[in-house]
C-alpha cells in the first residue's frame, strides 16, 4: 500500500502546483500535524484515497474547524486495508495552548488506549506528531520527545512510526529515516514522503502477547 506522509509544511508542488498525476497511485494519505485545514480539505477532495490526521501543537484552530472529510486519528486505531493506525497528536507542552502535553499527561492519554490497542490485538503505523525522544527529537523543550512512545514502541512493535515537528530546515538533527531498538522503523514526514507499507514487516502479535505486554506495568 502506497502512503504520502505530509506534515508541518505545505507541499507547493502538492498545493499551489498540482496536478493530478501527483497523487496517482497514492491509497492513503496521512498528516502529522501542523498544517492547514484546507490543504486537507483539497489533498481528500482532489485524491482518490482518505486522509488520516493528527493534530500538532499549533492547529489549536482544528477545535473549532477541523479538517473537513479528513478522519482525525488522535487517541484511536483506525484500519484500512488490513493496516491498524494509532495516532497521538500534541507535542511538549511549553505554554497554555491546545495539544501541548506533559510527558506525564502523555503517558496518561497512552494508557486510556490500553484496551482499544487489545481490542485489535495491536496496531501496525503509530502516528504521532511529536518524536520520541533520542529519536529525531532535539534538546530544547518545545521539540522535545516523548519516553513514553518509546516505551509504547518496546511493547507493541509496530512496523514503523511517523512523526513532524522536527523540520528540514533545522539542519543536522532533521533526521528523514530511523531504526528503533524495538524494530519499528521511524519516518519524519516533513512536507511530504512516500512510504510502501510492507506487510510482511506487520507484527504478528495475538491478543494474549498484547495482554501480557499492555496490562502488566505498562506506562
């Protein structure tokens, strides 16, 4: 399954210069935050596939005008074609804005999932729009990542994670591609980047293995 990955910037060739062979042979179409609602609005109005979105830490206007036709994935799993998304907006909270969180209250919006991640007996692509942390992160409180996707990565397995917040433009710690410890490969989606879903590289996982990892000391 081909996947465009977009986040943090909008594309010019996607926007302002589109033509309809851009989103050809595209199936899904998945935002890691920080982008505008109508550029959304037109990728699922213009594509032939849905979109999947997370917010990020400054689409505190999606309270009042999210995306329209666009499938908002925070704090849930969504299937398509035989793949389980689970998605985590916000990033570190550094002020009194919407989807800015502790690594504590993360932690606790993780764990409210505990039983929607058994119920499916796990989850393929973990969409979030902040790193975790040591992963594609940086040292300053507002790009920070957060431990508890680690620990979630550790448990689960997915196959890959997708994130933003971190941009190109920030030089040597923009980092596009990663490897996790857990195996979970991890893809920094700023602006756009095409993933093939690979399905032999889904964790194979029944609902006994995730009770036994989500239900002992999880998070």
């Amino acid at each position: 399954m081909k996947v465009l990955i977009i986040a943090d910037e909008e594309s010019r060739s996607l926007w302002d210069f589109y033509t309809p062979d851009k989103l050809e042979g595209i199936d899904l179409i998945i935002s890691c935050g920080d982008l505008k609602a109508e550029y959304l609005e037109f990728l699922v109005t213009m594509g032939r596939s849905p979109v999947l979105y997370v917010p990020g830490n400054h689409d505190s206007r999606y309270v009042e005008s999210p995306p329209q036709g666009c499938e908002c994935i925070d704090g849930r799993i969504f299937t398509y074609k035989g793949f389980r998304f689970l998605g985590f907006g916000g990033s570190f909270k550094y002020g009194d804005k919407p989807y800015m969180y502790t690594e504590k209250e993360m932690r606790r919006r993780l764990r409210r999932t505990k039983q929607t991640i058994f119920n499916h007996s796990g989850f393929d692509v973990l969409v979030t729009h902040s790193p975790a942390r040591g992963f594609g992160d940086m040292d300053d409180l507002p790009h920070r990542g957060f431990e508890c996707f680690n620990e979630l990565m550790e448990r689960c397995h997915p196959a890959y994670m997708l994130h933003g917040h971190v941009h190109a433009s920030y030089g040597k710690r923009f980092k596009r591609i990663l490897d996790h410890p857990s195996g979970t490969r991890i893809i920094n989606g700023y602006e756009k980047y095409i993933l093939e879903l690979d399905e032999s590289k889904k964790p194979q996982m029944t609902r006994m293995d995730v009770l036994k990892r989500l239900f002992g000391a999880f998070l």
